[in-house]
C-alpha cells in the first residue's frame, strides 16, 4: 500500500491502497478528499480555494482535509473529472456553467450570449433564486452546488491573431475556440466562425500550433494562459459571463458531519466573494497590462449582433427550458 501524508512523504508498502492525513498536529484527518479545479497554480480561484479548505481544516480541528488539484488534474492522470465527480471518486469539481449544462442543461443560463450587463447582475441572480433553481436541477442528478459558490470567471470577450473584431461580421472565418455546449457553439457558427472545442488549458498550445486563431475568454485567461503570446487583437464583446460552480457529490456530501458541512459552506461564501473581488479588479485593470504585453484593443458594435441573437433566443430558451429563462429575464430584462 502507499501512505501519503499531507507533507507530501510516501512510503512503498506491500498492501492495498491507504490515503491518509497527517497535519502538522500530528494527528490524521478523518476525512481526505479531493477539490479539481482548471485553472492555473498562480490564479485567483487557486489561491483562494487554498485557503478555503485550510479554514475548514482549522475549523474541523484537523478532522477534514481536502487536496486542491489545479489545470482539471491532468499532471495527476485525471482526464475527465466529472464522471469521476458523478460517480463519487472525486469529492469536491469546481466547473463552468456551460461544461455542467451536458448533464443539466439549465445551468447554461449562465453563459446567455449578450444577456448580462456586468458581474453585479451575475452574482445577484446566481446566489438568489436563479442559483436556487439551479441547484434543484443539479441535485437531481447526483451533485450538490453549494450556495454563493460560484467563483468568478468574468465576462467574456474576443481575442484574435486575424483581425480585430468590430463587429459581428468580422467573425465570419475565424478559427475560434468556443467552449460550452454545442448550442453555445451554434451562435458562433451562425455568425460564421470555424468554431473548434478545447479543453481551456490547451488553447495556448493550440494557438501555438496554428490550430485555431482566436478565442473567447475573459482577459483574466488570456494573462494567466498568457494567451497574450499568440493573439494580437483583444475585442471587448462583452457577449457572455461564465464562473467555476463548486460542486460536490451529492452522496458524499450527505455523508459529511454536520459540522463540516457548515464549515465548507461558510468559508466557500466567504473565499468566493474574495476570489471574485481578486478577478474582477484583475479583469478590470488587465487591458492596461495586455497592451503593455503589445495585443491592441478596440470596441465593438454590439448592435450589430442583434438580428442573429433574435433568431439564436428561441434555440436558447427551449435549450435552458423556460422557467430558468423567465428567471433570467426576471434580472437582466427582455432580451432578444
């Protein structure tokens, strides 16, 4: 077996497989788990997750522990970290709306193209009663979306090596990494983008390669991936908002002391209003920043978008279902 201690020694022994904790108290954590998330070690979301579960750690007197993986475990060997979430190997997966919507196509609503006008709008209709219905759809499936745990992406905007975008027309030809559900995708391609799916950790690469020549992420991304490298022109669309769900098994969930449960969902309350702080005043200042790395920015006619999105809403709102649209709607007003 091997024995693996939170100082990271492991010894070889003749057995079967034993994970244990050894704080440095020197008594073992009851409980050991793990939290995957995909961004980068020197990224908000993984500094504070960090310190998230350390104050539940402390909180629990030593009894909980939970590892945090960054970039989705792949240096680990974890491919795919949410059938692992689904199925309970993977306690705790922390994961865009548009990634979750494969399993509840509601939780998409978060990614509506050209729906919410700024984070504020966001968090108020996601820790209230559109986060609410959210977690009814995704306890049924399995998993548990802790209140208030939606740490912070941003908005999304377009970046290129091409061209700058000014407008919808300028999309026509790109090779576009798009992430999210494929009717997400589909808004793309009716604007005529050569729309190409990759996990967010493989786009640098990609663009490296040749294989896409723009993207669409908030400028968080493009400083931590340093996506910078490859793409001259950033667009600011403004045309979507995504954040990472903490998500937990529900089984699992269910399983943990009463304690613990409160522990996590308060520190997860208050790591996540920092973390969100943390990449909004990033997002916010990043454009002085990129420029200095040499990408050029410039605004975009968000008017011009409008004849495909009114086609694209009816598409949307049968996907999401109607009441997670009426919900959104409810904040951010009529849209289409």
């Amino acid at each position: 077996m091997q024995l693996h201690t939170r100082r990271g020694i492991n010894l070889g022994l003749a057995a079967a497989s034993l994970t244990i904790l050894i704080p440095r108290h020197g008594r073992a954590a009851e409980i050991e788990m793990r939290h995957v998330h995909n961004q980068p070690v020197d990224s908000p979301l993984h500094r504070r997750a960090s310190e998230l579960w350390d104050a539940v750690t402390k909180d629990t007197g030593g009894r909980v522990h939970v590892t945090v993986i960054p970039d989705s475990g792949e240096k680990e060997g974890i491919k795919n970290p949410l059938p692992l979430l689904i199925s309970g190997e993977l306690e705790f997966f922390t994961l865009a709306g548009n990634g979750l919507s494969a399993l509840v196509p509601p939780a998409d609503v978060q990614a509506t193209p050209f729906a919410f006008a700024n984070p504020a709008q966001v968090y108020q209709a996601i820790d209230g009663d559109l986060g609410d219905y959210l977690r009814e759809e995704t306890r049924a499936k399995g998993l548990y979306l802790l209140p208030a745990g939606c740490f912070e992406n941003g908005i999304h905007q377009l970046t290129s090596n091409v061209r700058p975008i000014r407008s919808a027309a300028d999309i026509r030809g790109l090779k576009l990494r798009v992430p999210g559900s494929k009717v997400y995708q589909d808004f793309f391609r009716s604007l005529g983008a050569d729309v190409h799916t990759l996990n967010l950790n493989r786009t640098h690469d990609a663009l490296k390669a040749g294989e896409i020549d723009s993207q669409d992420d908030p400028w968080d991304d493009v400083e931590l991936l340093k996506l910078y490298e490859f793409q001259k022109y950033g667009s600011a669309t403004s045309h979507s908002w995504s954040g990472y769900n903490m998500l937990a098994n529900l089984r699992r969930w269910q399983g943990l002391p009463a304690d613990a449960q409160r522990s996590i969902e308060a520190n997860t309350r208050k790591y996540v209003a920092l973390q969100r702080a943390d990449t909004d005043r990033l997002n916010g200042e990043l454009r002085t920043g990129l420029t200095r790395r040499g990408m050029v920015f410039n605004e975009v006619d968000r008017a011009s978008f409008k004849p495909t999105l009114a086609e694209f809403y009816p598409r949307w709102r049968d996907y999401i279902g109607r009441r997670t649209w009426d919900l959104l709607v409810s904040h951010t007003g009529p849209l289409g």
